[in-house]
C-alpha cells in the first residue's frame, strides 16, 4: 500500500465553519488529509468559502472538484421530495464527473460521507476502486415508550416503516452491495440489514467534534442546572424533560426546588411547549432562552452541572459530544448513538417500558444529581475523556485512516 493513499471524497455538504453536515464533510476532509491526499466532491455552492479557507490557511489537501447541476434545478430543493430528487441527479452528475478521474488522480478509495444517510445511495460504490460508505446514521426509530410525545404521528410511522423496510430499499441496498466497506456509527443501524451487508459493516465509529476547553466546575451549593438544547420538534424530546420536571415537583418537592433547566433552542413545537409549564405550574423551573451565540452558549456550559439529552432517534448528537467534551455529565434516552456512547461511569441513561416509567427514571436520573452534585462532576470528568478517546476529530480521523489500510492490505477491517 502507499505510504499516503489517494482518497476520492463525496461529501456533498463540505463548508468551514457549518455545522451539521457542511462541517462534517468539511472536517472529514481536513482529518483525512492527514493520512492520505484527499480530492472531495462537493458542490459549487461550496466554492467560495472552501477556497478563501484553503487560500487563507496555505492548504493544497485537500484539493476540491466542484460539480453542480443546472441553476433552474435549484427550485426543486425547495420540499423534502424535490430535495431527494435533486441529489439523486447530483449523485450521478459526480458518477459521471469522477469516472475518468479516478484513473487520472490514482484513487485508491472512494468513501462517501455526506449525506450521511445510507437510504440516498451513492455513486462511490460504482467508481471500480475500494469503496467506503460512512459513518452512517439515520436508522434509528424512536423507542415505543416514547411515541406518545410525537405529534406528528403519521409522518413518523412513514419514516418508520421506510426504516424497517430498508432491505426493500433499492438505492440504498445497491450502494450498501456494492460498497467494500461500510462504516456505521451505532448498532442501531445494523437491525434492518440483510446478514451479507452486516458482515461487512464495522460498528461504532461516530462523527467527531472539536477539542474544546473543559468549562470550570460549577457552584455545588446553590440550584443544581439542567441544560437542553436543540430545535422544538417532538423526536427531540423535551416534553419527556418537562414531564420528568412535573414528576419531581409532585413526587419529590425538595428537589425540584434545586432544579433548574435551561433550554436553549426554538422551534414549531415552542408555543405548545411554554402552555405545557404553564398549565403545569412549572415555570419557576424553566429558563427559555432561544437560540443563543457562541459567548452566550459558553455562559450556559459554565453553570451547567449536567446535559439532559433527550432526542428520540439519534446517531450521535453534536449537543451531546460537545456536553461531553465540556466536562458535562449527560443524561440520555437509551436508545440509538447516544446509548452507545455514553457509558454508566461517564453519564446516566434511561429506559422504560412506557411513558411514564420513561418519565420517572428520567426524574430519578435528576434526583441523584440533584441530592449529590460531587457525582454529576465525577461523571463530567469521565464523560470528557471519553469524547477524548473516542470522539475527537483527531481520534475518529485515525480510526478511519486504519480501516483504510486494512481494506488496502486485504485484511477486514476492525475498530481497535
């Protein structure tokens, strides 16, 4: 194998400083460029801020080739299904693109990145090199003792069943054939595959996130500070904290009164969610602050004694690895990415049967916390190491590297 492979990198959402997927392939980009000498697929939308980036830091890997459809296609991205059909058409505008470049560049692999999810397909597999598909999310349902928050009921079956029925998918089963290897960023995403896919798919390596500075410890003696944050929609589950809140208020008085939760975030969901506390009488305990900037997120991580992450159907959650890396303890729904990644030393999952069990574990979870904050901070501490280890940029970015070098090495691929 060479020394420095030649990558081919489809990342159809590729931009510094985004978040979401723009800074996932943007980062993917950056920590594969370590190990091998990357050119990414993007989309000409992405040009002006990829190359004033590369200009500005000196960077000549990666290197960029930009393809883009016809500017009156660009209407169709308007609604979900134009949104799909576009980037079918720009999966095969790039499949067209690279076939001749492979050649040209001595690729050794093609991987796909972004989007990140496996049901849209892509055209690496079809490329004639080594194929990488990952890391992929976007299998996971949302738990049964959690489907009585979700409002959109229908639309959330659909999503369901098209999640179940993944093995009748024919884009996605295609790509998943055809590819070499398939990354998947948690367990969850392995249910619904035939056992030939599973067989060549290795499991549990997530996104990665920025090396942050650990927030200082917070005041042990005064409210004890609950942080949510995320979009008002119901699969992200704030309802479940705002009920967790009216269960300690009725079953645990003393504790409530040491609680409080700030939410950060808005929403569709917003109204529905303040008439909620408020029919409840629990507005002392809620600060609602909207989306906030970087200096005002900071603020609310230094006096934050623990994250509760609440989102029904996660492959990872960015929120989550951030809480983590700021030596914030997380409280998380066990289901998904964030079941994997947060262990009993470094946070505290939940689980039940029904809503209301859900509801009161979520509660307990808080409980403990609130009678013993010293144990919130221990779990900070191992939270942060944890992300260290396993959740950096740096450290996903050496993970895959290694599963590149098994692939070229004819050797199967495992995360050590």
């Amino acid at each position: 194998m060479k020394d420095r492979p030649v990558v081919l990198l489809s990342a159809y959402g590729c931009e510094p400083h985004k978040g979401s997927e723009g800074g996932v392939g943007w980062n993917w980009a950056l920590q594969l460029a370590k190990g091998s000498e990357v050119h990414v697929v993007t989309r000409e939308a992405r040009r002006p801020a990829v190359e004033a980036f590369l200009n500005e830091h000196g960077l000549d890997n990666p290197k960029f080739i930009y393809v883009e459809l016809p500017q009156w296609t660009l209407k169709f991205k308007e609604t979900n299904l134009g949104m799909n059909i576009y980037y079918m058409f720009w999966q095969l505008a790039c499949w067209w693109e690279c076939r001749s470049l492979v050649d040209k560049l001595e690729v050794d692999i093609a991987h796909h990145v972004s989007f990140m999810s496996l049901t849209r397909g892509s055209f690496v597999p079809f490329l004639g090199v080594k194929s990488v598909i990952g890391p992929i999310g976007g299998l996971q349902t949302v738990p049964k003792a959690a489907k009585p928050v979700i409002r959109s009921r229908i639309m959330e079956a659909i999503r369901t069943v098209a999640v179940k029925f993944f093995r009748f998918n024919p884009v996605g089963l295609l790509t998943a054939w055809k590819a070499d290897l398939l990354v998947m960023a948690n367990g969850a995403n392995q249910r619904f595959m035939p056992k030939a896919i599973r067989d060549k798919a290795v499991t549990g390596l997530q996104i990665g996130t920025p090396i942050i500075t650990a927030r200082p410890c917070p005041d042990l003696e005064g409210p004890i500070v609950f942080h949510w944050s995320g979009r008002f929609v119901d699969h992200k589950g704030l309802e479940i904290l705002i009920r967790a809140v009216d269960h300690l208020k009725t079953r645990s008085p003393g504790s409530y009164k040491d609680v409080r939760v700030v939410v950060s975030g808005s929403g569709p969901l917003e109204e529905f969610y303040r008439n909620l506390i408020g029919e409840l009488g629990l507005e002392d305990a809620f600060e609602f602050l909207g989306w906030v900037t970087l200096d005002e997120m900071n603020a609310i991580w230094d006096r934050s004694h623990a994250f509760v992450f609440t989102s029904l159907r996660e492959t990872t959650g960015m929120a989550l690895q951030e809480a983590m890396m700021r030596e914030v303890a997380p409280i998380v729904i066990d289901n998904g990415g964030p079941g994997e990644m947060v262990t009993d030393e470094s946070g505290i999952k939940v689980a039940g049967e029904n809503l209301e069990e859900l509801v009161s574990h979520l509660a307990n979870a808080m409980t403990a916390l609130t009678q013993n904050p010293a144990r919130g901070i221990e779990m900070g501490v191992k939270a942060r190491e944890r992300a260290l280890k396993h959740y950096s940029w740096d450290a996903v970015g050496s993970q895959m590297l290694d599963l590149y070098r098994a692939l070229l090495d004819g050797q199967k691929p495992e995360l050590k």
